[in-house]
C-alpha cells in the first residue's frame, strides 16, 4: 500500500493508504475516545464519541470510518470536536443509572475516563430515566445491567465475528434498545468472558470477578497463561497476596486481545479443593498425610530397591524443575527412561480458537531440559502399562487418580496399580 | 393549473391497477423499447438528460445515481424500489401502489436494466397490506405477459421482481436500512462509506429508487428526457407529486409541475384553509422537514431551490397545513413523539436526544414546561444536527428547532402560563 501524508492536529503522519483517521491517530500516539471502534471487530460507527474535523469537509466525521487521503488535515481538539464529545457523553450519560459506587467497572470505565476528561458537568436531564434489567445473566461467565449499557455493540459483534455464535442481538427500539440473549442461546461459548473485557462500561461483569475486590487496588503482573500449551498473554491481577483475576494481555503472535474461559477461570485450581497441600503417603486403606521428610524418604526407598524404573513429569512444571528432575533422575537411576506427559484432547471449532489439544504449558520446555526418552511418552506409557518397567517416579500429575480421581489422567482408567510412586 | 398529468395519468380510471388497462393506455410499450432498442448506458444517459431527480426526499439526481454502479464488478446488482412510505403527512407512494401498480413495476424494470440488475426488490411498507396483494398480483400478471422473467421480449434478459414487506418501521426508508432489512438484519442504517452503489444489498451493488422516481421512468422513455427536461426550473425538472393534508379545503394527491408557486397552490388549487381561519403553518416536505411561516411562503415555489431558499426542504412532498387554531406546541410535541417512537436507537445522538426532546416537549405540552427549556431543545436539537449515522437524526432536529424558532412566543406563553394560549381543546 502506498503510504499518504495528512495531518493530525497540525503534526505530520505518514501512513498506509486504506487506513482510517483512527489508526493514523493511534500510530502518532493521538488519543481520540472512542467507545464502539474496537481494532478487531468490524467497524459499527454508533457512539459518535471518535467524531472529528476534516478540513475541508463541512460535517464532523467519525474517525473509526473515515478512510486516511493524502494531504488530509484532521483535528481532533477544535471546538467543534470538544462540543460533541461533550455533547455525546450528556447523551449517553442521560440514561445512565451513575450507580458507579457499586459498578465493578468502576476504575476502568470509559464513561468515567472520559467523562472526567471531556466533559465535567452536572447532566441538564432531569426528566425520569428509562429503566433496564439490572441483572441478566447471560451465561455461565457473564451478567448484563441493561441500564449501565450504551449500545456499543461491540459485545454483539465479538460473537458474530470472533466466535462466530452470535449469542448476543440488539433488541427493541430506540431509547429501549438493549442487548439480548438471541432466541434461548446461552453466552457459553469457549472465548465468551471476553465480552467483559471488551466492554467499555460496566453492563457485562465477570461474575466470577463481581463484587469481590475495587480494580484500583489490584496488582498487576505480566505473565503468561498456564491453561494449555498456546501460551496466551495475561495480566495475573492480585489483592492481597491472592488471584483476583486473569485478563488478556495483548499479544497479536498468539492471543490478539482474547483468552478463552478456561484459562481465565484456572487460575482457581490453585485454591481449589484438589490440590495438595501436604504430602500424602500410600500405606495400607489409602493415603495418609505425613511430612516432606518421611515422603522424600520413600521416594527415595523407592527408586533405590527398584531394579528400573521410569520417570514422567508434569508438562506444566517449570523448566528449572525439569532441569532438577532429569539431574536427579540420572544421579538416583541412570538410564531410567524420562519423559513428560503429554495428552491430547479434541477441541471444538471454536476452542480451537485459543485453546491447544496440549493442555500442559511447558511439554516442549520440560523435552529441552533433557526430560525426554526415545519414542516419546506414548511409547513409555505402553511399556509402563505392559509391566516392563517395575517403578516409575511421576512428579506434578496424577496419573493413577490418587488424588480424588485422577482429573488429570482420566484417559487411562486401566493404569497399573502395580507401580509404586 | 392546468398540465398534463405524468404520474397520475392512470390514476381514477376504472380498473387503472389491472395490467389489461395498464396496456391499453399505453403501458409496458416505454419497457419493450428500452429491452429491444437502448443499451444500458444510453438509457442512463437519458434518465441523467431528463433531470429527475428522486422524489423519496433527498432529491439525488437520479441518471447520476445509476452510474455510480461498477459496470465491471463480478458481483449480481440489485435494484430497490423503495415503497416504505412513512414519512408523516406522506400518501403519494401509496395512491400509485394501488392505483397504477404496473407503473411502478415498469419504472422498476426499466432502473433495473440501466444497471443490469437480474433481481429486483419492491420493499413495501408493512402496514399497506392492501397495497402488497396489489402489487404482488401485478407482478404475476406482468410476469405471465413476459414483462418480467427469462429472456425478456426475446433479448436474453433476465430480470426478476420480489414484492417484500417490511415490518412497519419508519427507518426502513432509510436506504440503508431497508437494505439491512430486506437482507433479513434489523433495520438499521449502515454507516457509510461504503455507499450502496458499490456495496449495497448483501454487499453488492445496488440502487435504491423512490416509488415516485421509478414511476416516473415509463413516461420519460416514452415522450423523451427533452420533454421531461422541459418542465420544472432549471434545476429540478418534470412534475411532483404532493400530499396535501391538515386544515385545508381540498386535501389529497396533486401532480405539480416544478417551480409552480407554493401560495398559488395552497389557495387555488387545494382551495386555502377552510371555514374562515387563517393559515399559522405550513411544513411542505413531510413531517421532517422545518414548518414555514405564512409571510416565508410568499415567494417559494415548489421546487427543490426554493424550498430550500425559504430554510426548509422540498422532501417528500407531503404538505401538513395548519390554520390558527391549531397549538403549535402540541404539534411539535406530537411530531417529537413520532421521531421519539421511530428512533432506531443505533447510534448514541438520536437515540438519546430524540426522547430527550420529545419529554421535553411533552411537558411543556402540558403545562409543565420550565424557563431555559426552549434553549435546551434548541440545543440538543443542535447537537443532534448531522452528528447521526443516518439523516434520521437531523429529521428529528430540524423540525423540533423550527417549530421553537419560528412560534417561540407560543412557546413562551405556554410554558409561562401552564397552558395552552391557542386552542381550546
């Protein structure tokens, strides 16, 4: 594409012919609010918030649609633009319930932002508001407050375009317009909490995160989603000490602005109820608790009084763990087979928007640490179940369900109880 | 006035709506002539030399509009004939519908083949059920006589007509709404660029033609674009049809030529105001349009400049006259209660401002109108004035501010007195 020259406020920007006065804004670092425009849903040009001047052209245009032409001069701060942002926030503010206080948007609203920054003014509607539901559930996931919303539609058309469900419609008329769950849909589709993300305001709440904790006093801390091996990026948000919630972190080599619900919600097996918490030992009538030392002991017991054996580990440990498990493996049993899970699962058309079949984070990562054998886990798995190998040390999963059913190897309800851990 | 009638030629003959009729006064003959003997660009260009313009409102010259189509896209064209009559105080669409549907239907087939479109669409308004079975029964019959269908007079044209009702909503007029609803979306208007002409009806070329314009079509090809070109002003040619309704001796449908005096009109030819009263208003262009003062109509004729010269618009020609006795606050609260209902509530200006004002107005309506009200209709009015999607949102504000900049003193009185100063209903 041949690159064009305009102006933006004055400053010079070259920029790719096809490209919309938005992009052009947002590459020369020009902020213009805008509610509706979301850079990977196609273009809805409803809030009128992006409104602005174009020399030359008698009406304000809508920089989310207007095409950049060479030597194009936009203004983004004249008069008339700062009278309508004012003017579009009063609009969409009239019917607005203002009932922040209790809006876990708060803190991160666009309707707050802007309005502090655009307008600043006691609202001159004084006639009765037009109500809305104020808690609709959605899905699983997701909770609607008709009157906090403002028509956006970026939420109809994440589920038309991204995931292709179209749970989500526009209903009624005029100021009665509302969003709706279309026909008896449920908003449970596998990317479905992202609609809460890309709302600017507070009418789609994550009704995991509602209620639980003020967004200005969480902590953010860039990481990397450890639901599956895709490796979407994340902002971990903590208040005290403890996962408030996970939210997508751009990344347009592998999640774009997206992260499917289960990633999102997983972060909840850390304080859920199947997670170990003190060592457990396997004696006669099941497993017991005792101490690190008295578990260690016996692993090592293990290993040592068996003529070979075999170790497996967790696709989601680290690699400096999986650099410690080959070292000690090769120091207790040379030449014991090593290998890391691995488990395939079938995905849906739209989990395989995110989600990988690999549903460990680290397979490859714990493989270049030297945990890995030849053939592969496949082919140790089928030496394992045939009995050729009398102990194996599994470290991280919970391949013979010891731990309240074995959720992480339901695959193999026919594994060995022969083999001691 | 006395002119030859164009568009309502057939209207008040017997059986005028039955194809036998149609064709024995010359029907169908201007369609046979444009398949056996124009090309498609010649046809173009006669429509663009008559000077018609179209008569849904916007008054688009209508030969320009056909260009616009690509010639060379890959993609089916679609024409529209946009039979969504709603506009208040509009019914010329609807007396052509029933009473010489085959005229339409020949004006749709003759825009359809300047752009070479195999499919068009009739989008009736969903309330005129009657006028639906009429054209429906129309098209067959036409279909049956080999005007409309497979290799059409034997020139390897094909060309289909679908009769669609919408559901009642006035913005389906609105040509991109129609589009999105006759593709089976909601009726919401589509933000343009993209216009339809490229990316119309499920993305592909397409044109949209007022009732009014297509019918007009038969007769331009028949007497030639000179003729048509002959009438009207120098900027808008040939005749128009006027709705004429409200506090007036002869209300109904009147075909006037373009540049016919506004005055002359009302008072010779629709008869004035009756019973002795006097006229207060006059909103000539449909109820979207800014209402004139009587001493405004002075000097306008009817024709789109002068309309326009005068602070209003021509629009779709429904002309809504009001006498002295009529409140000039209940009629701008009724006219911002219908824009209030029609909103689609698409974009963030009208949807809001819309129901703003109507509330506004209804208090002072009814007697509870505050000091700094007027100014604020007048501003929202403002803020809403070509800030919308679509020119829904200035249908709505212009009439609102009209009605308070020309009457304000009414205006003032009733929110001063808490009541009405006018009439006495």
């Amino acid at each position: 594409m041949d690159p064009v020259k305009i102006t933006i406020d004055g400053k010079e920007v070259v920029i790719a012919k096809g490209k919309t006065v938005i992009q052009a804004a947002a590459e020369a670092g020009v902020a213009i609010p805008h509610y509706c425009y979301h850079s990977k849903l196609s273009i809805a040009g409803n809030c009128r918030m992006c409104l602005v001047e174009i020399e030359k052209m008698p009406k304000l245009q809508i920089a989310c649609n207007t095409q950049v032409a060479e030597g194009m001069g936009v203004l983004t701060q004249s008069p008339k633009v700062l009278a309508v942002r004012k003017a579009v926030l009063e609009f969409l503010l009239i019917n607005h319930p203002v009932d922040c206080p209790i809006c876990d948007q708060a803190g991160e609203c666009q309707l707050q932002n802007y309005y502090m920054e655009h307008n600043r003014e006691a609202s001159r509607f004084e006639l009765g508001k037009v109500h809305d539901r104020k808690k609709t559930i959605f899905g699983p996931h997701v909770i609607f407050d008709g009157e906090r919303c403002i028509k956006c539609t970026r939420c109809v058309r994440f589920c038309q375009e991204i995931t292709k469900t179209d749970e989500l419609a526009v209903i009624n008329r005029g100021d009665h317009s509302t969003i709706a769950l279309f026909d008896d849909s449920v908003l449970d589709n596998p990317l479905s909490a992202n609609v809460v993300d890309i709302c600017p305001v507070g009418a789609l709440t994550d009704r995991d995160f509602r209620f639980k904790v003020r967004v200005w006093y969480l902590q953010k801390t860039p990481s990397v989603c450890p639901g599956c091996s895709t490796g979407c990026n994340i902002s971990v948000e903590t208040y005290q000490n403890r996962i408030a919630r996970f939210k997508p972190r751009i990344n347009e080599a592998v999640n774009s602005h997206w992260i499917c619900d289960e990633g999102r919600y997983c972060f909840h097996e850390l304080t859920g109820g199947e997670r170990l918490t003190v060592p457990l030992i396997r004696q006669e009538g099941g497993l017991v608790p005792t101490t690190w030392d008295n578990a260690l002991q016996a692993v090592l017991a293990g290993l040592r009084s068996a003529k070979a054996a075999a170790g497996i580990m967790s696709g989601r440990s680290t690699n400096e763990e999986a650099f410690l498990f080959a070292k000690l493996m090769k120091k207790l049993t040379p030449g014991s087979p090593l290998e890391v899970c691995y488990q395939e699962r079938e995905l849906s058309e739209n989990q395989k928007i995110l989600m990988s079949p690999d549903r460990a984070p680290n397979f490859r990562g714990g493989r270049d640490m030297g945990v890995r054998a030849n053939g592969g886990y496949e082919s140790l798995l089928q030496k394992l179940l045939a009995g050729d190998v009398p102990a194996a040390y599994v470290v991280g999963e919970d391949l013979i369900g010891a731990n309240g059913g074995g959720r992480r190897c339901r695959n193999f309800p026919f594994w060995s109880s022969k083999i001691s851990v | 006035m006395s002119m030859e009638k164009l568009l309502l030629r057939n209207i008040g003959v017997t059986d005028s709506h039955t194809l036998a009729v149609y064709q024995s006064r010359g029907g169908y003959q201007s369609w046979e002539k444009v398949v056996r003997n124009m090309k498609p660009v010649e046809l173009i260009e006669e429509v663009k030399a008559s000077g018609l313009r179209g008569r849904g409102g916007a008054g688009f010259p209508t030969g320009m509009k056909w260009s616009f189509v690509p010639k060379d896209s890959p993609k089916p064209k679609y024409l529209v004939c946009n039979a969504d009559e709603s506009e208040p105080g509009t019914f010329k669409d609807r007396l052509l519908i029933e009473q010489d549907p085959h005229a339409i239907i020949e004006g749709t087939l003759i825009a359809a083949y300047g752009i070479q479109s195999h499919t068009a669409f009739i989008y009736i308004r969903g309330e005129l059920v009657a006028g639906a079975k009429i054209l429906e029964r129309a098209v067959e019959e036409a279909c049956r006589a080999g005007y409309i269908g497979k290799n059409i007079f034997g020139s390897g044209y094909d060309l289909d007509v679908i009769v669609h009702r919408g559901a009642g909503a006035y913005i389906c007029g609105e040509e991109t709404a129609l589009l999105s609803s006759l593709e089976g979306g909601r009726g919401w208007p589509k933000v343009k660029p993209p216009f339809p002409a490229t990316h119309g009806l499920f993305g592909c070329p397409t044109v949209v033609n007022n009732v009014e314009t297509l019918a007009a079509l038969p007769w331009i090809i028949e007497r030639g674009a000179a003729a048509y070109a002959a009438m009207g002003t120098e900027k808008s040619k040939g005749t128009k049809l006027f709705s004429v309704s409200g506090h007036i001796s002869r209300p109904g449908v009147y075909e006037v030529e373009m540049g016919y005096p506004f005055k002359k009109f009302l008072e010779e030819d629709c008869g004035g105001v009756p019973n002795g009263r006097k006229l207060k208003g006059v909103i000539p262009g449909g109820g979207s349009m800014p209402v004139l003062r009587p001493e405004e109509l002075e000097k306008v004729n009817l024709d789109y400049e002068s309309v326009q010269a005068a602070g209003s618009m021509l629009g779709s020609g429904g002309v809504i006259v009001m006498d002295d006795s009529t409140c000039m606050v209940r009629a701008a609260s009724n006219i911002a209660r219908f824009y209030a209902h029609e909103s689609c509530g698409q974009c963030s200006p009208c949807r809001e401002g819309c129901h703003w004002m109507e509330k506004i107005f209804h208090r002072i309506e009814h007697g509870e109108g505050q000091t700094g009200d007027l100014d604020l209709i007048l501003n929202i009015s403002g803020n809403i004035m070509g800030n919308t999607i679509c020119p829904f949102g200035d249908a709505a504000a212009m009439p609102a501010a009209a009605f308070i900049r020309k009457f304000r003193p009414e205006f003032e009185a009733h929110i001063a007195e808490k009541r009405c100063t006018v009439s006495t209903q």
